[in-house]
C-alpha cells in the first residue's frame, strides 16, 4: 500500500471513529474556565466585656490550597486581617495565617499603615455591627491561577474557608474563637465533594465556570 493509500485509510479511521464517539453520545469534556466560591456565614459573634461601644465583624478568609494541602492563593480576606495599624486581626485567622505564613512583619513591609498592597484586590471591608449577629454572604472566583498568575495544573485542590471572632475581657488577654473548613474538587474529572457545615459556616460551596 502506498503512502498516499495509507494517509488516506488513517483519516477515514479517524473521522469514522470521530463519528461513532458522537453517535453514542460521548462529547469531549468542556474546558473549565474559573471556579465560582461561595461562603454564607453568620458568626462567630465577639463576646466579652472588653469592647463596650461597638463589636467588631467576624473576620473571614477564603483561599485555595493544593492537593498536598500547601496553601496556593487567597480569593477573599477581611480588611482588618491583612491590614497594618493600631487593630490588626492577622492572629485571629489561625488557621489561614499558618497555612499562608503571612506574618505582621510581612505585611508591614508593605505599607505603614492600611491594607497591604498585595491583598488590595482580595480584601472585603470589615463592618462593625451592633446587637445581633449579621448574616453575610460572599462569593469570590477564583481564575485557577496561582499567586504568580501561572495556570494551574489539572487534578484535585482544595478550597478552604475560615471564619473567627474573640473573646475578649481584658486589654492584653483574649481567646480565637475559629472555625476553618475546606471542600475538594478535582480540575481533571470536573467534581466537588460538598461541604459539611461548621456551627457559623452554614455553606461552603463551589460551582465550575466553564468556557463557552
């Protein structure tokens, strides 16, 4: 058989075989373009004696770990975490904060006073409230890049949520009330494993943007 012949017999295999995949209904996965996060919390509430005139919001942090559990980027993080003055909450995110290994130190290094430039695109202000716990929804997405804007590979990664308040009834002392919780999903085979909910953390969900 010529070359010719054998060019032609292949092409015909493919695109008969291409037909049949299409017959039986079977169509390429769909490529997926960013990951839609959402988090609906309601606390954890301050408590204490300390703060008499206002009590501050519940910090809150939304980030993406690998599937080593190594922290990749944060998406979403209250003001008052990552800022740099008199009340920085850096402490009460303890989890978020050891899984980053952001310090105040580093954060200084940025600016003397205000939000840190490198988290300007992803930090949520930081209402303070009144009475009763607010009940706050937030949804960030995430582009399926890493902090160094290099796309990630397929495979499975983690999207992780934290939310923390203190207890506070002396000037110097107070405790972390924090409450972290993570769901996995898989880049390569499309799927998110859903959430279980925290006693403040009602959801923690993810759904795949897909390109058109």
């Amino acid at each position: 058989m010529s070359r010719i012949a054998i060019a032609i017999f292949l092409t015909v295999l493919v695109l008969s075989g291409s037909g049949c995949e299409k017959e039986k209904g079977v169509e390429p996965n769909p490529t997926i373009s960013s990951l839609i996060v959402k988090l609906h919390f309601n606390g954890p509430k301050y408590a204490g004696t300390f703060y008499t005139g206002y009590l501050p919001a519940t910090d809150h942090a939304v980030w993406i770990e690998d599937a080593g559990r190594h922290y990749l980027k944060t998406l979403g993080i209250s003001q008052s975490v990552v800022s740099v003055g008199r009340y920085s909450h850096l402490e009460h995110l303890l989890t978020w904060q050891a899984k980053s290994g952001i310090t105040y130190e580093d954060l200084k290094a940025e600016t003397d006073l205000g939000v840190a430039p490198s988290f300007d695109a992803v930090s949520d202000a930081s209402v303070y409230f009144q009475g009763d716990i607010t009940d706050t929804t937030l949804v960030f997405e995430w582009n399926l890049k890493d902090k160094e804007g290099n796309r990630v590979p397929e495979g499975e990664f983690y999207f992780c949520a934290e939310v923390a308040n203190i207890t506070k009834d002396e000037a110097t002392i107070y405790q972390v009330n924090n409450e972290p919780t993570s769901g996995l999903m898989d880049l390569k085979e499309g799927n998110i494993v859903p959430v279980d909910p925290t006693q403040h953390i009602l959801e923690l969900s993810a759904e795949y943007q897909y390109v058109e």
